[in-house]
C-alpha cells in the first residue's frame, strides 16, 4: 500500500477541494493518505511517504503561492530525490502555464514527476472527478 501525502496552500478553497478529491480517490485505491495545509506540514515528515502531491493556485504572473508555498516546495524539493512527486491547482488567468513551471521544478530537482491536474477557478464536477482519478493514479 503507498503511502501519499498532499501538501497543499488555499485561498478560497479551490485548491482544497482538489486536495480533498486527490485524497479520496487515492484512498479508495488503498494508498495511506495524508492531507495537509502546507502551514501544518514540515519538510521531514515528507521522507515518511512514497508519493508527495502539491498544490497551489496559479498566483501573479503564474507562480505558486509565494508566501507559505514557495519557501515550503524550495526547502523539501532537495530533499525528494527520487521519489514521485506531483503537482495540482487551480487558476483565474492563462493556459495553467505556473504548473508546467512547477513539473519542471520537480524535474529539475530530481524527484520523478509523475504528473499534474489542475482546475478553472472552483473545481466543477468534472474537474472534482478527475481530481479522485488523479488520486487513484497517485496510490
């Protein structure tokens, strides 16, 4: 049985919804989850776990939420070698370009990407569906 945590900041809710989704259709295809606002997340706990899933909304100029989110993802990136990561969110404004940002971040930082999801402002019942997918392919 995996072992997956998500890691994720919010605003209005939209990328907890995700969040929330991912965590239940990863729980229904019998992974170990784990679902965390990033302020109640460490970067150690993270070795604990075969899959790390992130999220944010798309934030200014399409990055990830700069303030809790950023620093979080900078710090536990190098210490994820090796392990599938994954990354989800919701956006406003663009094509989901912060998220492809995002993928090669984790690329880059040596981790093996294992994909993204993400979601047009409130996830809508489609986007919640493939959201629990998403999950299920995570466990």
């Amino acid at each position: 049985m995996a072992k997956v945590i998500i890691v994720y900041w919010t605003g209005g809710g939209n990328t907890e919804k995700m969040a929330e989704a991912i965590a239940e259709g990863a729980k229904g295809a019998g992974a170990d989850v784990t679902c965390k606002n990033v302020s109640d997340a460490s970067v150690a706990e993270l070795a604990g776990y075969d899959v790390v899933a992130f999220g944010s909304p798309a934030m200014g100029s399409e990055v990830i939420e700069e303030s809790e989110m950023e620093p979080f993802f900078s710090e536990a990136i190098g210490t994820l070698g090796g392990k599938k990561v994954a990354v989800f969110g919701s956006y406003d404004w663009g094509d989901g370009e912060w998220l492809r940002t995002w993928e090669d971040r984790v690329k880059d930082g040596g981790a093996d990407c294992v994909g993204s999801v993400k979601a047009h402002l409130e996830p809508d019942d489609d986007a919640v569906a493939e959201c629990k997918a998403f999950g299920a392919k995570l466990a």
